[in-house]
C-alpha cells in the first residue's frame, strides 16, 4: 500500500531523472529520508535519497581538518566528476 501510495513522488521523480539526468534526491524532512529509499528502490532504480543536512555535513570543511577520503556515509570520495575529470586531486609532492 505504502508503495502505491508513493507513486505519485516516485513519478515526479522518475521524470526529472529521464529529462535531467538526476540521481539524487535530498530530503529535508528525517520522515521522508526514511520512507523515500524504498520508494526509489522500487519504482525508479538509481535514484538515491540524501538529507540536505548530510550533503551540508559531506560540504563543510573546517580549518585545520586533516583531508577527507570518505563522506558521512563511509563512501569513498575519490571518484570522478560528469566530465571524466578526479573529483579529489592528488598533488604531485607531497612531504
């Protein structure tokens, strides 16, 4: 019934992700975060749902931090960008 009833957000969803190439889905709401992954799952595969909070927490970057390799959810950071391009540089020397 639950994923019935969420049709509707999952099509929406579905559309911006044919037109846009969107894979991300950020929620606000803690209520959505926990209801929206099954609805992704289900009806549109590849859509992943994040909280606005943990892509402010993935973003901030304080001063003396040591360098980060993986975000808030243990994911590895090193990846890269839609041109092809390293997300994270390695410099040249390091000492």
């Amino acid at each position: 019934m639950r994923l019935r009833g969420g049709f509707p957000r999952a099509n929406a969803v579905k559309h911006v992700k044919e037109k846009h190439g969107v894979n991300l889905l950020a929620c606000i709401c803690a209520i959505d975060k926990a209801t929206l992954p099954t609805l992704m799952e289900y009806w549109v595969p590849g859509v992943e749902v994040a909280g606005v909070h943990e892509l402010l927490g993935n973003a901030l970057v304080m001063t003396g931090e040591k360098e980060r390799t993986t975000d808030l959810r243990r994911e590895d950071l090193r990846g890269e960008d839609l041109q092809g391009e390293p997300l994270v540089r390695e410099e040249a020397s390091r000492e």
